[in-house]
C-alpha cells in the first residue's frame, strides 16, 4: 500500500513537471530540452531555503518560483535571437552546464553527495509527514497547476503562444510581441517546474544532482510525446503511463535487477520510436 | 486630406540584387492605393519594409509624419499600419475563429490576468466583435472550422478578415483576391474595401495582379518594375498612356 | 617544460580524435540540414563489435578494424533505410530526426547496457607500442589518430568532394530545393553521405576502443564532442569542423594544468552555450544558413 502511495506521488509530481512543460513545447513549440534544470533549481532554491534560512514550505516554495523564472531569462533572453533549430542544442547544453554546476559547486549544492535532512512541510501548524498525507497535499497542488494551465491554454495569452508555434512572422502582424510571449511563457514554465522541485524535495528529504539530469529532461519530453504534445489530458495520461510501466517490471521474477534501468531506458527509447514514426500525435485520440 | 504613410528613398538589396532603388511612395489618407508589376518587381518587398518586416538600406517610412523606419513590426501594427500576405500565414491548427479572435486589438477591460488567465470564449466584447468581422467576409458559418480544413479561397477570406480585425488605419493587402472567383471578388470583397474606406474612414493599399481590378479600385495606383517606379498616378490617365500600356501590358 | 610539451602533444592526439568526430558529424549534417545523432548509437555498437571482435574471437586488430568499419556503413545504412528516411518523408519539423535519432541512440545504449553493463571494454589484447621523441612520449593509437585524422580530411576534402557524387553532395548542402529541382536524388545521396559520415566516425570508435575502451554511455559523449566541434568550426563547414575539433581537443588536454577535472566539461559547454547565444555561425560558418521572411 505505501508503495502504491509513493507512486502516486511521483506521478503527481511528474505531472506538474510535464504539463509546465507543455506550455513551452506543446503550446509555443518551444524545444527546451532542458527541463529537468527548472526543477532543480527549484529544489535547491527552495532547500537551502528552508535549510539555511529557515523558511517555512510555502514561502519557500513561492519564492523558489520567482528564482527559478528568474533564471529561465538566462536561455530566455539568448534564445530569442538564435534560429528555432538551434533552440535544442542551446537549451541541451544550458541543460548540461547547470547540470555540472549542481555536481562541482561543492560549497553550495555539496554536489553529488545531496543534500539531505529537508524538513518535512508544515502548514498552518500541520506537519504533513504520513505518506497520505503528503498525497492529499500535492494532489491539491498539482489540480492547481493543472487549472492553471488549462486557463492558460484558452486564454488570448494561449492562442498568441499557439500562434508562435505555427507562424511567428503571422503573429507579429496582427500586433502581437513574439519576444515578450515567448520570456512569460519561459518564465511561467519554469515557475511551475519548481514547484515540482521542491515538492520532492520535501518528500524524499533528499535531493541530489542526479535527479535533475539530462535523463529527466528527456523522460518528461517522452511524456509528451507519448499523451501528445500540446493537450493537457493527453500529456497527464502519458505522464501516468511513463512513470508507472517501470514500476511494473519489478514484478517480473526472473528479471536480475541489474538489468532493469538498462530495460527502463530500452522502454523510454521505444516508446519514443515508436511514436516519432508511427503517431507524432501521441495517444489520445484527436478531438474538437 | 493628407499623406498617411509615405516611403522615401528607399533602397533595398539582397546579396547581388537590388529589389528596391529609389522608390518613392505616398499613400493618401482615406483612399485606396494599388501596387502593380510584374513577378519580382519588388512589390511584397516595399511591403515588407513599410510594415517593418525588413529594414531598408537607405530611405525613411513615415507614418502620419513620424518617422517608424527602424519599429518593430507589432509596433507598427499598435501604431495602426497593418499588412496581410501574400502566402496567407494563417495560424492552421486554429479555427477561423480563434484566428480572428486573436488578431483582434487589446481591450481596456483587459488587464494582464484577463489576459493570461481567462478564457478568450468569455470575452463577450470580443466574440461579438470577430463574429461580426466573419459575417461582413460571409464566411460565419465556418467560424468554428480549422483553417487546414478550410478551401483555399475561404482561407483567403479569413485571410483579409484577420487584417480587418486589427483594427488598424492602414491596411496593405498582398494579393488579397487572386485566386478567388469573380463572383466573390465583385460581391464580397470590392465593395467591403470600398466601405472600410467610404465609411470606417480607412486607408487601403493594395498589390494585385489583375490590372482591371486595380484601375476600377484605386484613386491612385504605383508601377513597379525591377525595383523601380516606372509610374504613378490616376488610372485614367495611366490608361491613356500609350507607351506605358504597351511597355507594361507586355510584362504584365 | 616536458609536462606541457607533453600535454601539447597529447592535445593535438586528442584533437585529431574529436576532429574526426567533427568530420564525421559534418559530412551527415551538411547534406541532411537535421541533426540526425543516430551516429551516436553507431559508435557504441562499432566500439563493442570491435572489443568483441579482438578479445572474444581472437581476430588480429587490424582485420577486426576494417570489419568494424564494414559494419558501421551497413548497420548506419538500415538505420537509415529502415527508419530515418521514414521520419524524414513525413515532412514534420526538423525536430523530428533529432527526436527519432535521439530514441535510437538511446535504445541502442540501453540494449549495450543490458547485455554488457556499464564497464569499460577494451579492444586490444596485451599492451601499446610506445615510441618516444625527445621528452614526448606516444602510444601507437596516438599517432595512428593523427594519420587517420589527417588522411580523412585530406580524402574527403581533396577526393570526395571533388567526385561526381560528392559534387552533388555539396549541391545539396548548398541548396536542397535546386538540387531536387535540377533532377539530384536528393535522398539516396543524403543517404550515402550519412553512411560515410557513420563509417568516418566508427573510424574514431574503433581507436578509442583499442587505446581507453569504450562504454555505453560513449556514443552519447562522441555526440556531444561532435556538436562541439561542428559549431565551434562553424556549421556548414567541413574544414570548420576539423579545425573545431582540433581546437577543442587541445584546449580540454591543456586546460588539465590550470582546471580542476570538474570542471573541464563545464567549460566545454559553456563555450557551446556561448557560441550558440552570440554567434551561431561559428568561426569558419556559411552565413545565410537560414533566411527569414
């Protein structure tokens, strides 16, 4: 039963990390393989917030939101300039130099070694450490997340986004400001992403380099992929899915355990494969 | 009854060849303007610079006499100068509607949290307005139809309802009608120009291929060729031109 | 003083290694305009072929060298036929190669994973001949990655671009749409130079293997190097890539006296972080990569 908890958990966590993600490539087009970064600084900003300076939950998590947008304007600002299949590269290779910055800044991050000891959250005098707790909590915060989103979507500030995605010359002639959409849409991504840092934070009360590497990036892409980039049911079923199949080979007796993240990864590659050729538009089946 | 967008002096070129020299053109206010040349005249150029897509390399774009040479393209449409395409560029995965809808000027009601988080569909004002804009092109009932789904001569309607919905002063129309039938054209969209000019007060220039369009539309009409104006003024007295007619008529 | 002329030279053995890679990338990315990194998956299987070639079936390096290579072309050969020409035919942004060819890089990584683990695998049976100059000390591998660099440009430089097929090669780099409208079989040729540009980069797989080893998690790095060196040198440019990787490969070799390790990579991609955000085109780039309106 605890088990079956702590999966949903991480679902619910993956979930806000693959729809904040959505905003920018499924709404925008945006390719910004560099997720997993948001939200790890996300983590680390809300940790060593609450660790060093003693910061309850939710001061901690909103301001972690600010830094993190704030550091989206770093690929941002840049990314606006470059040609649109460049933007992969830059965002893979943002990916990798915070991803090294996390290992080596010792005096900061302890570097691969993480940080433990995180305080679990306390709300309005609760201390929320049971498992069902922690449930309860983060599907609250994550529903919020997804309305968020959602009202994103169907907002004029959505269809401009949509916009960019099929023709950016179109959008700047009917008056619009591709450069600033495309920073609120950076920043609002990246916002929500750390969110999910430090709701992990809390509940494994540890985090650590590894969590937040170029892996993670293309698993929440693969989520995408798989639900169907830029429809929100879509990418939290495809979310559901990723993060649960894994689990389930466990259950298979006469796989040696040494070979499951080789077979976990194998999966993801295959998933990917499969859809790029087969069904770019993802799972859920076309409406509207 | 003035200049409402002039283009001085401008000369533009790309790599070995100069799309634009010398170009000189006044746009009057509350009139239409045609644009005509053949292919490669440099027509879609001198549109893209005056609604700022590209900057000239020498010469100025003035607007009700300021100076907007280096705006930004939006800017440019906020200031009221608006342009349409020649191949369309209408958003595909949106429907008719939504592509309306969000070319649409912002509202005063609307602050940045309407805008970011409240459903555009709530946006009574706004839904009015666009549908109105689709009844005026006769394309309504398609409103909530994707444009990929769309014909191509309903798409070029959409296409001159976008330009319509922002609302601007000055529209530049690249080809807005080649392609449709005449029954369209003669119908529906000379007498919406005439009226956005006759009575919303608007400005209209146009690039079109079909000369007799041009000459029965436009009080003034420009001729380029090779990057050049070869002439400029009322069709009747360009009609009456011999030697233009035949030099023109040639290419064109 | 020995120490660095030391490092220099090994700088430059570096070097020369990345710039195959480079080469290598160039030849695939100049003619697709994609960023096709099946390559990756490529030099990972090359490299374990060749390690199981040497070590488990006895056969002698060089022989096991050339079979290697074989198998670069074919297996790049059905990765294409099979797979990426279907991605490609779909006319879907270009994201999609790079998307489809990253899966595969993946998936070819994680079944090297699954049936060999995550150790190093060296394809060399007994030590390396050593020569010295002077104070500068060299292993076989080094030098034959200088030879192989060095006679891979000058080949693909001087001969192949100059051949009938590789005349069409450049035509499509150039310009995609004339090419297809002057009667070029775009895709078989693009095809051809992918291969090449796989075998030229399984030329790299191969010495690796037989001089450090190789490891699942290598193709995904030769990607990275290759990116590196490609847009340092400048995209579009084959000799850009060469010069590019040489470049980087000093640079990491001699950054050792003044960097701590950890380091080391960070800078290697800041330095693509930067170019990208402040000049796309490289140093040696062919500018109007892409035009607008």
């Amino acid at each position: 039963m605890e088990y079956l908890l702590h999966i949903a958990i991480i679902i619910l966590i993956n979930i806000i990390l693959s729809v904040s993600f959505n905003i920018l490539m499924g709404y925008a087009g945006i390719f910004a393989l560099c997720h997993a970064i948001f939200y790890g600084i996300g983590a680390y900003a809300s940790t060593l917030l609450m660790i060093h300076w003693g910061f309850s939950f939710i001061p901690a998590l909103l301001c972690a939101m600010v830094i993190t947008a704030l550091f989206s304007l770093i690929i941002a600002v840049p990314g606006l300039r470059i040609h649109w299949d460049y933007m992969v590269i830059f965002a893979f290779s943002f990916q990798m130099i915070l991803y090294h910055v996390m290992l080596n800044w010792i005096d900061l991050t302890r570097g691969p070694q993480g940080i433990p000891g995180i305080p679990a959250p306390i709300i309005f005098g609760f201390t929320v450490e049971s498992k069902i707790s922690i449930l309860l909590l983060y599907l609250v915060i994550s529903s919020a997340v997804v309305y968020l989103a959602k009202k994103i979507e169907s907002s004029p500030f959505g269809l401009v986004l949509k916009g960019i995605k099929n023709d950016e010359l179109a959008v700047k002639s009917i008056g619009k400001n591709v450069t600033r959409h495309k920073i609120i849409a950076f920043a609002f991504a990246a916002a929500l992403a750390s969110v999910s840092g430090t709701l992990i934070s809390v509940y494994v009360s540890y985090i650590s380099p590894a969590y937040f590497d170029l892996n993670m990036s293309v698993f929440i892409l693969i989520c995408l992929v798989f639900g169907g980039i830029g429809k929100i049911q879509g990418v939290i079923l495809g979310t559901i899915g990723l993060t649960a199949l894994p689990e389930l080979l466990r259950f298979i007796p006469s796989l040696p355990s040494t070979m499951l993240g080789g077979i976990r990864d194998l999966i993801y590659a295959v998933v990917l494969l499969f859809f790029m050729l087969y069904r770019p538009q993802g799972i859920v089946p076309e409406t509207k | 009854m003035g200049t409402i967008l002039e283009g001085k002096g401008i000369y533009k070129g790309f790599g070995g060849l100069q799309a634009l020299s010398n170009v000189n053109v006044k746009i009057e206010e509350k009139k239409i303007t045609g644009l005509i040349g053949p292919n490669g005249a440099g027509k879609t150029t001198l549109f893209n610079i005056l609604s700022g897509f590209i900057k000239p390399e020498k010469g100025k774009i003035l607007f009700k006499d300021k100076e907007i040479t280096r705006e930004k393209p939006h800017d440019v449409v906020l200031l009221g100068l608006a342009r349409s395409w020649q191949g369309l560029r209408l958003f595909e995965n949106l429907t008719v509607l939504e592509n309306i809808v969000m070319s649409l000027p912002t509202y005063k009601s609307e602050n940045v949290a309407k805008i970011i988080f409240v459903p555009w569909s709530k946006n009574k004002a706004k839904l009015t307005k666009a549908m109105e804009i689709l009844d005026l092109i006769t394309i309504k009932d398609r409103a909530f139809t994707l444009i990929r789904d769309l014909s191509f001569a309903e798409q070029k309607l959409v296409a001159v309802a976008r330009l319509l919905a922002t609302d601007s002063e000055v529209l530049l129309l690249d080809e807005p009608v080649s392609g449709l039938d005449e029954k369209t054209v003669e119908k529906v969209v000379t007498p919406l120009l005439r009226e956005l000019v006759m009575k919303n007060g608007k400005t209209i220039c146009l690039v079109e291929h079909s000369i007799k369009l041009v000459f029965n539309m436009c009080d003034t009409v420009y001729c380029l060729n090779q990057g050049e104006i070869v002439a400029a003024g009322e069709p009747r007295q360009l009609s009456q031109d011999e030697k233009l007619k035949r030099a023109f008529f040639q290419i064109v | 003083m020995d120490l660095i002329l030391n490092l220099v030279v090994d700088g430059i053995c570096e070097g020369a290694r990345y710039a195959i890679l480079g080469m290598g990338f160039a030849l695939i990315f100049n003619t697709q305009r994609m960023f096709d990194i099946s390559f990756g998956g490529v030099y990972i299987w090359c490299g374990f072929a060749l390690w199981i070639l040497v070590t488990q079936a006895g056969i002698n390096l060089t022989l096991a060298g050339i079979i290697v290579l074989a198998i670069g072309y074919l297996l790049s050969y059905a990765i294409q036929k099979i797979y990426l020409t279907k991605v490609r035919s779909r006319s879907g942004p270009p994201v999609g190669i790079f998307l489809g060819s990253m899966a595969l890089l993946m998936a070819m990584e994680a079944i090297t994973s699954i049936f060999w683990g995550g150790t190093i695998r060296v394809g060399r049976i007994g030590e390396a001949a050593l020569f010295k100059w002077g104070v500068v000390q060299l292993s076989d591998i080094k030098i034959l990655k200088v030879i192989f660099a060095i006679s891979i440009f000058l080949l693909i430089q001087y001969v192949f671009m100059r051949s009938p097929m590789g005349v069409n090669a450049r035509a499509i780099a150039t310009n995609q749409l004339l090419a297809k409208i002057v009667g070029l079989q775009n895709e078989k040729i693009i095809i051809f130079t992918t291969c090449l540009g796989c075998t030229v980069v399984a030329i790299d797989a191969v010495l690796v293997c037989a001089d450090t080893g190789v490891y699942p998690a290598i193709g995904f790095q030769s990607v990275m190097i290759a990116f590196m060196s490609v847009i340092l040198g400048g995209i579009g440019s084959f000799t850009g890539a060469a010069i590019g990787g040489l470049i980087i490969g000093v640079v990491r070799t001699v950054a050792v006296l003044e960097f701590p390790t950890l380091w080391q990579e960070l800078i290697l991609f800041l330095i693509l972080f930067l170019i990208i955000a402040f000049r796309p085109i490289g140093i040696w780039g062919i500018k109007d990569w892409k035009s607008e309106v």
